[in-house]
C-alpha cells in the first residue's frame, strides 16, 4: 500500500499517480482507478507516453546536454520504483531495467490499452447502488469503494480463490485524493472531525484485501489539509509506503538558491520490510523532483 | 530468536520465565524485529502461545520465523501456536457469508459497532486459545500482540484497550482455581508480550495514554527508538531495556541498559553505544 502525501495543488502527485497506472499498462497489469472529482475514463486518457529505448536515449541526449554536470556518483533510487536515473554515460537496456521511462509532454495511444483490462469507480455514478458489504460505521463512499475492489478481486480471480478463475497478473489499484471532502469525510475540513475511524478503517480493510490478493495499491491523500495529526499517525502505520511530496510553489523554497533546478522535495516517510527482518533502505535520503519538458525525474 | 538479545535479558528458552508482562515500544523506526523474537523464543521455549497478529498476513511471520529456525506452520498443526490473522478476520467480518461461524461472535467483531466500548470477543477468544486442554503439555502460555495501536485506528477507545489488557493479564498471568480442598492454586502463570508504537511530540492522545498506562504496569519495557542523528548503515537504532524493579520492591529503582543495535537478514546485532564493528 503505498501512500503519497500529495504537493499543495496536487499537481506533481497527480503525475506520479499516473506514472503507476501507465507502468502498469505497459507491463500488462489490470488497472483499477478510483476517483471522486475526476472520471476515470478521462484520467486514462491523460497517461504519459512511454519511451522506447532507441527513441529514450535520443531524448536522454537532449535533456543532458542541456544539464550542468552533476554528481552522479551514487545511484539514485527512489522508493517507489517505477525510474532509475542512469549515470551518464551508459544507457539503460531493457534485461537490466526495472520499469519504464516516460515522456510526460505525450499522451499514451489508445492502442496500448487494448491489451489490458481496466476498471473504474467514480464516486458520483456509485451513489445509486447498494453496498453488500455488511455495515461498520464507516463514511459510505469509502464501504463502496471497498465493495468494488472486493468484487473485482474475487471475479477477476485476483485472490485465487476460485482455481479455475486463478491469475498470474497483478491488479494496479489507484485511488485519487482519499479523505477529501470529495469523499464525505470531514478530516480535511475540520480539526474535529466527527468520524476519525472512517479513513482508517478503510486502510485496514484495503490492506486486508491487498494482502489477500495479487495486488498493489497507490493512494493520494491532500495531508497538508489534514489539521488532526493522530490521524496521519495512524495512516502511516497501516500503510507499508509513505511517500511526500512538496512542492516549491507559493513557497519560501522558491527563491532559495539551493532549490533553483528543482520543483520540489521527495520525503520518503516509510518504506517497508516485508517477508524479512531487514528493509531496502536507499543511501540517498535527501531527494528533490523536477519536471522538464518532457521528464519527470528525481534526483 | 536472537541470541544477544537473550543474553542482554538473561533469557534462555531452557526456562522461560513466568508472569510477565514485556511491553515493546517504538518510535521513529520498526521495532516489529521484537516480536518475531519473542514468538520464535516462546516456541522454543515450549509455550503455548497465541498470538493476535493485526498488521501482517500469516506467510510475513512464517517467511521470517522459518530464517530463525521455527516453523509457524508445524507450530500450528501441533496445537502450540494459535494465530489470529487480523487482516484476514477482518475480511471474513465485512465481506464474509452470514452467520458462517457456529455462534461464536469474531474477534474482531468491534469494528461492526459505532462506538466500540469493549473488546470482550476479542478476550474470550484469547481466553480461549489459551485455557489449557486435557492433552496439553505445553509450559506457560504466552499472549503475544502485534501490534496494540492499531485497535485504536479500528475504532476502540483507550479505555476498552486498557481493560482488554487488564482482562488478558489477569487471565493469563496470573490463573488462580479453586484447587482440592478449598484452597486457591495458582495454575499457571503465563506471560504477555505487546507492541505499541509512540512518536515523540505525537499528537495521538489517545495512542500516548495507552502507551503511558501500558509502561507504568510493565514489568520489563524495551523501547527501541531510530537514531537521533538520523539514518546509519551500521546502527539501525538504539534499543532502551527497562526492568521495571520499582514494581517488585518498594525501594527499588528501575534498572536501565542502553545498547544499539543493527538488523541482519537472519540475526539482530547488540553493542554498547558507538562501539559498533563499523567503528571498531
């Protein structure tokens, strides 16, 4: 369950949301897109272009020249893997690459969605049915959108639980700006709000169902809204990452020399240690974004 | 588990001891390698244990359980081991078929009520797991929680968490029966083991009440917290043992060690502070 604090606008979060479903098209996955204020059609009509290698290292050549030197010496990973930033001077070749390049400044063409199967949820055309699922004081947007995931789980076969329908492939879950006001909750516009439990007990559900099926999850929350602090707490410890973004934007960063090449910071809050005693902890803790013409890159 | 671990806590599984309860404490890092200490001890040691695992599925604990040399699964199968899957109980509640259990109310059956007063299923299902049967011949059994704050986040109140705990101890630690001729026998004393998480400055106020509360009954506190300094390669945290002596003897004062420690694939590491092998 990766969880991303969205930037003040929304803006970059919004991108790196479109990244995990455009990496999962290209590797084949099934998507699931859950939104409250944008139809999902319209979200996958706006996924980034991927990059073919021979076309990525023309562009790669464009985009460093124009570059100061850097120091590249240590590799720059990020915790959610979907870009590597090579060093200069070798280009990446697709055995040794794990996810894929985009060109933010194109559209992914309709032929690439053909392949996969995509679901939606758009909360205003969800209103009108009834949830199966049995009630647990929790806002009824979120018991829908669960009910949905659950159902597509189980038909799609995601959870092996019925062997005939039993899939090899993953399902990409993306949820867009979760406790916004968009979804009924009140965390985002009160300091007190009156159901604190709703959000939470989502999480928990929705982890619940991950764990159960061949799934991953990306979710974006407006924190910066968020006035209660315990909740942030909390949603960070039923979350396995947590991922910040800040944008400089309206900000004293904006001006500061330091941050000049930059668009913002990358706080990577959490990471998580799964099936191991040990967890993949990236030297490079201090890491900032950018968005050029054509490439979204962390560095 | 982790052999310096039992030496710094003078802990062997040869003779585990009895009616305890370990609080485990984290902030601003994962003290969860604690518990997969504590259960692949107790196993070893030859308790019965039953352990509410909230946050990870079954296959998380076995996977790292199996690299310290202990099956969950054969745990299991043998009636030692009785584990509660939270994420999967949960799923059963909401999602599952009506009326599929033979009466028995789930575990986890609070999520359902609107204001969640008390985790009495919770208990009996403890209670449960850990009354002795005829053919047992296991030691002590053992409570072990992963982790306790997340009740919190399902909706319980402080209070219920509190007396929840209160119940289990008095259950577990300390069983008294009316023995033959009229006089009250101890029968067993098992021992507790729980997790909960605490930030620094945290504005959970009901997550530090249950963490303040829970510490001032302990009886042995380890509190691992992440550097001050921020992240280190070698030194993953800094790990606080806390014997809480002022509980047994009026005049005591509680005992503190100090140690740091690095997390292995397979061990955790225990040295005094700065003297890790990086720096030696």
């Amino acid at each position: 369950l990766v969880f991303t604090e969205e930037d003040k606008y929304g803006l970059y979060s919004n991108l790196l949301f479109k990244y995990f479903l455009a990496e999962g098209v290209v590797c084949g996955h099934d998507l699931f897109v859950a939104s409250a204020k944008e139809h999902p059609d319209n979200i996958l009509k706006e996924l980034p272009a991927p990059l073919l290698d021979d076309i990525y290292r023309s562009e790669l050549g464009e985009e460093t020249a124009a570059v100061k030197t850097e120091d590249f010496q240590d590799s720059m990973k990020i915790a959610w893997r979907y870009q590597n930033l090579p060093k200069m001077e070798a280009s990446p070749t697709t055995s040794t690459k794990f996810g894929h390049y985009y060109d933010v400044s194109k559209t992914m063409s309709p032929e690439l969605f053909q392949s996969i199967k995509w679901h939606s949820f758009y909360l205003p055309e969800e209103l009108s049915l009834q949830p199966k699922m049995k009630t647990c004081n929790m806002n009824s947007a979120y018991t829908r959108l669960l009910q949905s995931i659950q159902r597509i789980i189980y038909q799609e076969g995601f959870d092996g639980s019925d062997p005939q329908k039993k899939k090899k492939n993953i399902l990409r879950i993306g949820i867009q700006s979760l406790g916004s006001v968009l979804w009924g909750d009140d965390i985002c516009s009160s300091d007190t709000p009156e159901d604190i439990h709703s959000l939470t007990k989502f999480l928990y559900v929705l982890r619940g169902l991950l764990r159960k099926s061949l799934s991953a999850c990306i979710i974006t929350v407006p924190t910066h809204l968020i006035q209660n602090k315990a909740i942030m707490e909390r949603v960070t410890n039923l979350s396995d990452t947590v991922v910040g973004l800040e944008s400089f934007i309206g900000s004293e960063r904006e001006t500061n020399p330091l941050y000049k090449d930059y668009h913002g910071l990358v706080h990577v809050h959490q990471i998580p240690r799964l099936n191991s005693l040990i967890c993949d902890v990236s030297d490079t803790k201090d890491l900032a974004f950018r968005l050029k013409r054509k490439l979204f890159t962390i560095e | 588990m982790f052999a310096e671990l039992n030496e710094l806590l003078d802990a062997s599984p040869q003779r585990p001891e009895t009616g305890k309860f370990t609080l485990l404490r984290d902030t601003r890092t994962d003290g969860s390698f604690l518990v997969h200490h504590f259960l692949s001890f107790y196993l070893r040691a030859g308790c019965k244990v039953c352990f509410v695992a909230l946050l990870q599925s079954f296959s998380h604990y076995n996977i790292i359980a199996q690299k310290l040399g202990v099956s969950l699964t054969a745990a299991k199968e043998r009636g030692q081991l009785v584990f509660l899957e939270g994420l999967k109980s949960c799923l059963d509640l909401l999602f599952g078929e009506e009326e599929e259990q033979s009466g028995q109310p789930s575990p986890l059956q609070f999520i359902r009520e609107v204001s969640a007063s008390n985790l009495k299923a919770l208990f009996d299902f403890v209670r449960t797991s850990l009354t002795p049967t005829g053919s047992d011949s296991w030691k002590s059994p053992v409570l072990l929680v992963d982790d306790l704050s997340v009740l919190l986040s399902l909706g319980a109140t402080p209070v219920a968490v509190l007396d929840f705990i209160h119940y289990c101890r008095v259950a577990v630690c300390s069983q008294l029966k009316l023995g033959a001729h009229c006089c009250l026998v101890l029968l067993f004393q098992g021992n507790i083991v729980v997790l909960v998480h605490s930030n620094e400055d945290s504005e959970d106020e009901e997550n530090e009440l249950v963490v303040n509360s829970l510490c001032h009954h302990s009886d042995l506190i380890l509190w691992v917290e992440g550097l001050a300094t921020g992240f280190c390669k070698d030194v993953h945290g800094q790990i606080k043992i806390i014997r809480r002596l002022s509980l047994e003897l009026a005049a005591e004062q509680d005992r503190v060690q100090i140690y740091q420690y690095k997390i292995q694939d397979k061990n955790v590491t225990f040295f005094a502070r700065g003297l890790s092998a990086a720096v030696l």
